[in-house]
C-alpha cells in the first residue's frame, strides 16, 4: 500500500487514526526523530489535549523546524485538532508558548456562561464559499455532513479575513459562536474536528487528502439544505456492560438496577444475562448511527496482567470497524499486577487509549477522589487519576460516571446536603430528596451528593459527567429529569443523561425537557426492542437536530 507518515507525540489515540488510514488504503510509517521528517512525503500531525503541552513536547523533540521545513518545501500535511491549533500563532490555554505561526492568530476559549464546554460532539464544517459561483468543496469536506469535534478553545472566525490570505475555510457554529473546523490552502491540511472519528465523511476528508483530491464540485442536494443542518447534533450514545459469564466468556450484558443474572433460575438456571458479543455489538451500533459505543467492564479481570486485559483486545478489534468515539470504563486507577509491578491509572489510561479507547470513565475512584478534595478544604492535590489523566490527555478524555440515588427527607432542613423538591413523592409522601452518590455498581452509599462530586471532578479537570441513575436503571421508564436538570445547573461541563430509556419519546423527553449534552441507550437497543436508527429518526420527525449514518460508498 501506499504510505504516510505520522508524528505522534502523546497524542491520545492514535491507534484509530492508523486504522482510518489503513481503511481509506494507506500504510503508516512512523516519524520516531525528527531526522524521519526528511523522508516524508505525505505527513499527518494529530493531537489532543492541551496547547501547551503539545507545543512543549514538539519543541523539546526537536521536530518544530523540521515539520517548518516540511510544510514550506511544498510536501502534504494534515493537522487534526491540536495539529490544527499548532500552526496558529499560541492560544489562550498557554500563552507563554508559541504555535508555528503560519496563520495570524491566537485560539480562544469558548464562552461558557451559556453552553457546555468542551465543546463535545457532532458539528459541521461549512465551506464559507459555499453561496460563492462555481463554488466547490475542499478535500471532501460536504455541507450535509457532520464531524466529531471535542475542545475548549477554538479559532473564532472573522469573514474573510483568512480568505483574503489564500485559505479556504469551513465553520462550525457552538452556542452562538462561530469558529474554524478546517482550513486549507496549497500543500495544508488541517481539521478541528477527527476525521478519523467522523464516521464514513471523516473517512472521506483523509482519503482525499492522502490522494490529493482538494477541489470537489458541490452537487445541488448539498447545497439544498446545508444551511438548515448547520449546527452540533444531537448525540445518542449506545452503551454495552462488559463482563465474563459463568463460563468464562466476555459477554455484554444488562441487568435492572445492577443485578445482570436471570431471574427465573430455572432454564438460565441464574446465569449472567448474554445478550451479545462486544465486538459484533458495537459494529452494529455503530452501523446504525451511533455517535459514540461506551464500554463499561463491569468485572474487575484482575486475575492477568494489565497487558493482556481482555478490554483492550475488545477495544483494538473495535475500532477497526467503528468509527465514532470509544469510551472504556472499568479499572481505570493506580493498581498492582499480580507480578507486584505497580501501575499508576495513567499507565492504565494510557494502554486503553493506544489500544483504540479515546475517553476513559471513572467511578469509584472519582467518589473518594471527590470525598479527599472536600477533606482537604476544596484543594487539588494533584494526585488523582483524574488529574494525571486530563493533565497528559486534555479534560475531553475523562468522563466521570455517576450512580447516585434518591433519598427522601420531610425537609430541606434534614439534611446537609442540597436537596431538590420533586413532582414525585415517595410512598410516605415525602416531597423533598437530595441524591446520594455510591461507589462499587451502587452496593456501598457514601456521604456525598450528586452535585458536590460534579463539582469537584469538574476542578479536578473532568471533561464530561456520565449521569446513571440507580432509581431508574433497566426501568424503561425515563431518564429522571429532575436529576439532570439540577446536576446541569450545577457545573459547566457537559452532562450524559444515563438510566432509565426504554423508547424513542424518552430521548425526547430528555432533549426537550433538560439541556443534557447526550443521551444513553442500553437494554432497549441490546434487546432489539428498537434501533439507534430508528431514535434518531423519531428524534429528527420532532425537529431535533441528528446525525445522519453515512453508509461506506
């Protein structure tokens, strides 16, 4: 196969990046030293996380003249995400260390006081000479087509400006700010969002790069409805509970409120419920328009080591053939191989992000983690996983996940914790609850709410809350939007309404009633009782904005 090289410096998952490229019929080479850069013809720069961090490691491996040199001498390259931001002058996230500085201007980060952020999901990427004459698209880049994005800061767009230099330019629009999701111009390349995440129109953005295709007409369908689907999607997001069954295969399975074995204890005799392979699962998931497949490994596999944890075989396989964002959760935290050889959470992070992972979930952990933060008076001690992990990796690439539960009290004065007054008393009447947060698949309770955990992961550098709920968990009955709305108003930082969806109105209900981020389906999909496509389009006949699968051509 043809080849292109790439430079990869921590950048988080880059093993699904090689498999777009080896899907759109490439090889990889990788630069190891910045002499490799003299060889390379076609170079790809990929990256996540934080500015300066990536900047810094460039720099201190000497490959910043280099990549200078390459870029000028005319040969091919792409920037993805923090690739892109390199070749600005600096951002906002580090201003005391520099970019390439081949475009004029600085990254900024976007306004929190209305919208979530990161900015996580899935966006467009509008050519700005889309009403032009004779108007084409750059490196397969179409206006119906949406693209996984995951940052804080971002090139706010000003018209023209970059036009009038030479660049081609394609926005996206988050909470009433519009920002750079590519550029382009002569032998550059660069995306804000992942292609290599973006499904079949990412596929397409590398594939075109790699051959070189820049200009593509616009067909009149594209142009037809572009404008009406600009803007970041809904996100629906398949999750599959991972563990062994009694005979020792890894199974995905649900269970209602935690228990995964079958009740009859007859015919299934109380084994654990099977409802699929993990793999083929999420292929199908994915096949249906998933934005993104969540794996929580729900049994500890402590009895191997680390490196041949059964999850990052299932997340290898995976992401050769699913091409939306994967999250791992289970055992992400400082532990001991059975050999006595210590392993801190960001070696385990890191293993499962080059295995194919591109966020990892914590649970247990972030609770004690939460429980110390507020023992210590509010003060970070830059101990936690949580921190290690986002520190490396960037705050997009740790999800914290939650089971918290309602506990009812006469009054708001019954407790120390924040409490809401709910439109559904309990049996005895009472009106007020306040939701206890608990560790180990909700079998222990501790002495912490919902919204104070949320609020010391989010300083811990979390990216993302997965919001479970015990009370609704395998009822089928809805999301507790109550639960939603008061951990939202609580914290800047996006929100995953989890528990309870049993059909397509209950992802209505969500969207319409609460201002969560995304939304979860397990048991209902596993069960085959509907399809993600079939959500998604009852969530478009209601006017909401949705991804639409784009099938390999």
């Amino acid at each position: 196969m043809p080849t292109v090289h790439l430079l990869d410096y921590v950048a988080g998952n880059v093993r699904s990046l090689v498999n777009a490229i080896n899907k759109v019929g490439y090889d990889v080479d990788w630069i190891k030293s910045p002499e490799d850069l003299k060889n390379a013809e076609k170079l790809i720069l990929p990256g996540v996380g934080h500015f300066g961090h990536c900047l810094s490691q460039l720099s201190e491996g000497g490959y910043l003249e280099p990549i200078k040199q390459h870029i000028e001498s005319g040969k091919p390259f792409m920037g993805i995400c923090v690739g892109l931001q390199a070749l600005f002058q600096g951002s906002e996230e580090d201003p005391d260390v520099s970019g390439l500085g081949l475009i004029h201007k600085r990254m900024q980060k976007f306004d929190d006081s209305t919208k979530s952020v990161p900015h996580i999901g899935w966006n467009s990427a509008m050519d700005t000479s889309i009403n032009s004459p004779g108007a084409q698209s750059f490196y397969g880049l179409s206006p119906s087509s949406k693209y996984y994005y995951v940052h804080s800061y971002a090139a706010l767009y000003t018209p023209g400006v970059l036009e009038n230099d030479g660049w081609s330019v394609a926005t996206a629009t988050y909470g009433g700010e519009e920002f750079i999701g590519a550029i382009a111009k002569g032998n550059i390349f660069a995306t804000q969002f992942h292609p290599e995440k973006s499904g079949q129109a990412g596929l397409r953005t590398i594939h075109a790069f790699l051959n070189g295709d820049k200009l593509q007409p616009l067909t009149s369908d594209n142009l037809g409805s572009a404008k009406k689907k600009d803007g970041l999607t809904r996100r629906v997001i398949a999750c599959l509970d991972v563990r062994t069954n009694d005979t020792g295969d890894l199974v995905v399975t649900k269970g209602d409120q935690y228990d995964v074995r079958e009740k009859d204890g007859v015919s299934s005799g109380g084994q654990v419920r099977n409802l699929g392979k993990p793999v083929e699962m999420a292929k199908k998931y994915y096949e249906q328009g998933a934005d993104e497949v969540t794996f929580l490994n729900i049994t500890s596999f402590r009895n191997c080591p680390l490196v041949d944890t059964p999850m990052l075989e299932i997340l290898r396989r995976a992401s050769e053939t699913v091409f939306v964002p994967l999250t791992i959760g289970g055992g992400i935290k400082d532990t001991v191989d059975p050999d006595g050889t210590r392993i801190s959470a960001l070696d385990v992070a890191t293993m499962y992000f080059k295995s194919g992972a591109d966020k990892v979930s914590i649970g247990s952990d972030a609770v004690i983690a939460a429980e110390q933060y507020y023992e210590a008076g509010q003060k970070l001690s830059g101990k936690t996983a949580i921190e290690a992990i986002s520190g490396a990796y960037g705050n997009q690439a740790v999800v914290v996940s939650v089971d918290p539960k309602r506990i009812y009290v006469d009054s708001p004065g019954d407790t120390k914790h924040h409490t809401i007054k709910t439109k559904h008393p309990n049996s005895a009447g009472q009106s007020f609850c306040w939701y206890q947060c608990t560790i180990k698949g909700g079998r222990e309770a501790r002495d912490l709410d919902v919204c104070q955990l949320a609020k010391a992961v989010e300083a811990m550098g979390a990216g993302e809350i997965l919001l479970n709920c015990i009370d609704k968990d395998g009822s089928n009955g809805g999301f507790d939007l109550e639960l939603i709305n008061d951990v939202k108003s609580a914290i800047k930082i996006p929100v995953i309404a989890s528990s309870g969806a049993g059909n397509p109105k209950h992802f209505e209900e969500v969207f319409e009633r609460t201002s969560t981020d995304a939304a979860l389906g397990a048991g209902m999909f596993h069960r085959c009782e509907y399809t993600v496509s079939e959500v998604k389009d009852y969530l478009n006949s209601k006017g909401f904005l949705v991804r639409q699968f784009e099938a390999d051509p």
